[in-house]
C-alpha cells in the first residue's frame, strides 16, 4: 500500500476540437485532421501514461475489460460476464474463450506476444513479433505506424480481426516510448476494419476517441482512489494494506481473494466496511460470490 495517499490527479481531457472533429465518420474526415487529432488527444494520453499512479494497475485492467468486451461483440454489456469469466475461475483454470479474450487483453501491458496470440486467434507468434518490430522502427506518425501494423496482421491473420487491434496498440506503445501498452483501439474502432480503404484514417480518429475515454476513466478511477486512500487510517485490519493494494492493481477482487493477513471472513467483513465507507463498490449484486472493485 502506498505509504501517503496519492493525490487527485488533475484531470487531463484532449482538447475539445481534437474530440469534436473526429465525432464525424471516417468518410467525412480527412486523413490528416485524423492523424492531428489522434496526436493531440494522445498527447494528453501521454502525460497519463507515464505518471504511473497508484491506479495505474486497475486502470489498464479496467481498459482490457472494456477492450475485451467491444472486440467480442462491439458493446460494452457483456463487462460483468467477462469479470466473472476472469475473476472466479480457479488460479490455472480455464476461463472459457470469452474469459480467454480478456485474459489476452490484460497480456498486452505486458507485451506477451504468446498469450496474446494464443487468446485471440493466431498460431504464430514469431509472425507478430516481426510486424511489430518492423512497425516499431517506422518513420511514419505513431498512430499511422499502428494502423499499418493492424492491417499487416489482418492480412497474414484474416479471421484474427482483433489480434490485429491488440497489436496496434503494441506498436503504438513502443513508438511513443511507453513503459507499456494501453488497451485502445478495440474500444472505438467500431466498424472499421484493418486493411480498408480509408483504415489509416479511421483508425487515428478511433484513437483520438479512445484516448479521450482513457483519460476519461483515468479520473473517474483517480477520485476513486483517493477516496479509497482517505479511509485506509480508519482500517485495523492487520491485512488492510495488503487487501487496498489489491484493490488498486486489479479491475475486481473477490471476496475469496487470498490476501495475506487476512481469513475469507476478515476480508468479506473488510469490503463490507469500505462499502460502508463509499470508498469500495461490490461489483456484482449478488449476495454470494462477490467483487469488489474502484
């Protein structure tokens, strides 16, 4: 657990121009107001990024969950089957193939070339290794660099649609110089396919989209934190530390966690309280197998 309580982040927006000119379709907007736009709103993105708050784990974790859930079916609903997918299968158990997407999103901030391969539907990693290395070295604007790296993968991969997304982001990291990927991309590319006529161009204004919704739930998870920071005096639990760090690394935890210094009764009656407190929501619903999450 962090020693002090982080402080509130300032929230960090795109500008608005940047967002209100890539609301048009990609029909309707040039190549280069995309790519402006996509470097202005990543540019916020930036200062986020490399800030590395306490929350950065959950952030990322939570930006997967939504990447997960759009590449699967292009809408957001299926989160909460997807956390449960994750969170309530057994440490070496099979999450399922839904399960499997998500754990292949949560893979790309640690750049697993296997793990993502193998959770979205290609068979050789070696084969993506050399796109993004080759994209990585481009001298085009990062965000075209991506685009150019999605529509490789397309084509070697064609039923790995989302693969391609992933690796975009990949590369998109290693040209802006990013200790590691954010899950981007899947989030608004919405019809647009890689290997399109105008697919530069849309997906730089799916990026300028994306990176405004990130920097959006950057500070809504950052108030959420402070918050959760603001009660932790008031906790005695002998493993309280342990059970906020947890609670600032992952999308959920669950009642059932093990965390160290605290009994399945000590940690729901924990939760319970940081419910009680405002600073914790249980995710779920449900009165048995719960989760608890920013």
């Amino acid at each position: 657990m962090p020693a002090n309580p982080p402080a509130p982040s300032v929230p960090l927006r795109p500008p608005a121009w940047a967002t209100t000119l890539v609301r048009a379709s990609s029909k309707e907007i040039s190549a280069l107001d995309a790519a402006f736009a996509a470097g202005a709103a990543l540019a916020a993105l930036d200062v986020l990024v490399r800030e590395e708050a306490p929350f950065a784990g959950v952030w990322r974790r939570r930006l997967a969950l939504k990447a997960a859930a759009m590449s699967l079916n292009g809408r957001a609903g299926d989160e909460a089957s997807l956390r449960d997918a994750f969170a309530l299968t057994p440490p070496g158990g099979d999450p399922g193939p839904a399960g499997r997407v998500y754990v292949a999103w949560r893979a790309l901030a640690k750049a697993r070339l296997a793990e993502i391969a193998t959770g979205l539907g290609a068979p050789d990693p070696a084969a993506l290794e050399a796109i993004v290395a080759a994209q990585a070295r481009s001298v085009a604007p990062a965000p075209v660099a991506a685009a150019a790296a999605a529509a490789a993968v397309a084509a070697a991969f064609p039923r790995a649609a989302t693969l391609a997304l992933a690796v975009a982001d990949l590369v998109l990291a290693a040209r802006l110089g990013w200790r590691v990927a954010v899950p981007l991309l899947a989030l608004e590319a919405g019809r647009a396919r890689p290997g399109d006529a105008a697919w530069s161009a849309a997906c730089c204004a799916a990026y300028a989209r994306a990176a405004a919704r990130a920097c959006d739930l950057h500070a809504e998870l950052g108030a959420a934190a402070a918050r959760l920071m603001a009660v932790a005096p008031k906790l005695r639990a002998k493993g309280a530390g342990a059970a906020i760090s947890a609670l600032l690394d992952e999308d959920a935890v669950s009642s059932a966690a093990e965390i160290a210094g605290l009994s399945d009764r000590g940690l729901r009656r924990l939760f319970d309280r940081l419910v009680d407190l405002g600073a914790v929501r249980e995710l779920t619903g449900r009165p048995t197998f719960r989760l608890y999450g920013l």
